[in-house]
C-alpha cells in the first residue's frame, strides 16, 4: 500500500502552491499518494473554527487515510492528536512550494516531529 502524504497549502491547487505554515488554520491539504502525479485537494473544514481546529484537522487526516503531514508547525493539540492516530509530523521552511516540500520530503532533509519538542 502506498503511504499518502498530506501537505498544507494557502488554497486548494496543485504542487505548484505555496505551503501554508500552519496546520490545523492551513486553508487546504494537497494529499499525494505513492510516487504518482495524482494529487487530491481537501479543503480544511477547521480553518474558521472557534477552537479546536488542531484536533479536527488532525481528525480530517485520519478520515482520508493519510500517514505523514508536512507542515510548518504544529500545535500541542494537533501533535498529540496525531500521535495517537499514528499520522507522522513533518515540519518545512516556509516559503516552499508544495512541490518543494515534498521533494524534500522525499530526500530526507525534512525534520520530523518528536515528543521531546512539547514537553
């Protein structure tokens, strides 16, 4: 089974986006599966929520069958909610294409989330 990689971006497109830095407000997910071209947009459906958007994203990802997220940052409540849903935390620079991002990704030069950074 390939693993699907979920990217947050500033608006639902292709690759070609910019990364959005955040995870549980970013507007949309790119998700890519495996090696292929094929990319499936999914708006954030937590981005104007009152609270929890963290946890709801989080729950977004489970629900689509994602396994790893790149992102710039995560908050506590997103990063335990991912944790326990066994979905992998990648962080990116910003200012990177979705492309970019998952290049790296890719190469192995992303840095990827760990316990130790909320304690």
């Amino acid at each position: 089974m390939a693993q699907k990689i979920a990217i947050t971006v500033q608006r639902a497109g292709t690759l070609d986006e910019l990364m959005d830095s955040r995870f549980g407000r970013a507007p949309a997910f790119l998700l890519v599966e495996g090696d292929g071209p094929q990319v499936t947009q999914l708006d954030n459906p937590a981005t104007t929520a009152a609270h929890g958007a963290g946890t709801a994203s989080a729950a977004a990802m489970a629900d689509h069958g994602v396994h790893a997220v790149i992102s710039g940052r995560f908050g506590p409540k997103a990063f335990e909610a991912l944790k326990t849903l066994g979905v992998e935390m990648w962080t990116a620079p910003s200012g990177l294409t979705a492309a970019e991002a998952l290049a790296k990704f890719r190469e192995g030069t992303l840095t990827r989330m760990a316990v130790e950074e909320f304690r």
